[in-house]
C-alpha cells in the first residue's frame, strides 16, 4: 500500500519532511529578510540625524543665511539677495559687511569705525572719524544726520562699533540707535548670492 502511495505521488515521510524544512527555510528568510529591512531603516534613520546635525552645527553654529529685507545696502546688496554670514569670525574690521540685531530686529551694515574711534556726523552731511572727514570712494550718497538721536561726537568703547548701510539716506543704522556692541553682531558677511528675477 505505501508503494503504491509512493507511485501515486502520495507523500513519504521523507517527502514531508523535505517540505517541512521548505517552510522552515522560508520562515528563517522572510525573518532574515526583516531584520535586514530593520537594519536598513535604522541606518537610514542614522545618517538622517547625522546630516541633520550636521546642518544645525553649518547653518546655527558656524554660518548663518539672511536675506536683505529693503535697500539700505545698495548699489552692492539689493532687496531680496542672500547673504550668507560667518558666526565664528572674531576679527571685525573696518569697510566689513555684518548682520546685527538691534531692538530685536536684525539688520545688515558695513563697519566704518571700531572701539577707540571719535565718530561724528557733521551737520552738512560728513563722516569724520577722529576729526578726519572720510572719502568713501564707494559710498555713492552723502551722510545726513539724524536729529536728537545720537550725540557726536561719540567715542566708542572697546567693544563697540559704528555701523553704516551703504545707502545713506534714511537706512536705519548707528546713526539712528547709537553704537553696536560686539555682542549684538550675528556675523561677517562672506558671500551675496543674488536674487534671481526669473
């Protein structure tokens, strides 16, 4: 009788325990194959926080984006440009462009003097630092002062800054709210990338 099951293509025990370890086999790969989907998720989900911090560390840490809000740094920076701004510098010169917050507002503007400077702007529009008028060959606009809102001539502490925008005529900058600590710079601005029209 089990010959003539076997001749039929009834299972033997052999035959069953041949497709008892098909099923085995597929188990442990199904179960191979998710723990690999597993693996593969969590190395994903690794390299996500890695980049992630990565761009905190770039863009809160060591550089900084802003986008100009209006024109006060025209003709070199117009309305809409993108500046991208070095946190970490710790050497600010004169004639350096900086983002700044003031009043809780952020502002971008060019240093024209530093800590020991005696600045003044003189009723018929001059920029004198330590009684010489400057000749800013790049400064297209004259310099008008800005009534009662600071008193020349101001002689700055050693962690202060005068700060100009390049537009001179209504920009809000040191000649309307004073000078601007070191601790108030966000940072030197390193690179413009342009607004695009298209």
């Amino acid at each position: 009788m089990s010959a003539k099951n076997d001749a039929h293509g009834n299972s033997s025990p052999e035959k069953k325990a041949l497709a008892k370890g098909s099923v085995v086999d597929k188990a442990i790969r199904s179960r191979r194959k998710r723990l690999s989907q597993i693996e593969d998720i969590k190395s994903f989900i690794s390299r996500l926080l890695v980049m992630i911090v990565m761009i905190y560390i770039m863009f809160f840490v060591i550089f900084g984006l802003q986008p100009m809000a209006n024109d006060d740094m025209k003709p070199r920076i117009s309305a809409g440009d993108l500046m991208l701004y070095y946190r970490l510098e710790t050497r600010i010169n004169s004639d350096d462009v900086v983002v700044f917050q003031k009043e809780g507002k952020t502002y971008t503007g060019r240093i024209v003097a530093k800590g020991g400077d005696k600045v003044e702007v003189t009723d018929d529009s001059a920029l004198k630092i330590n009684d010489s008028t400057m000749i800013e060959s790049d400064i297209f606009y004259a310099t008008p002062k800005y009534d009662d809102y600071v008193e020349y001539p101001l002689t700055l502490a050693n962690d202060e800054y005068f700060i100009l925008c390049d537009y001179r005529n209504g920009a809000k900058d040191s000649r309307y709210f004073g000078a601007v600590k070191k601790s108030e710079i966000k940072g030197k601005v390193i690179t413009i990338i342009r607004r695009s029209n298209l």
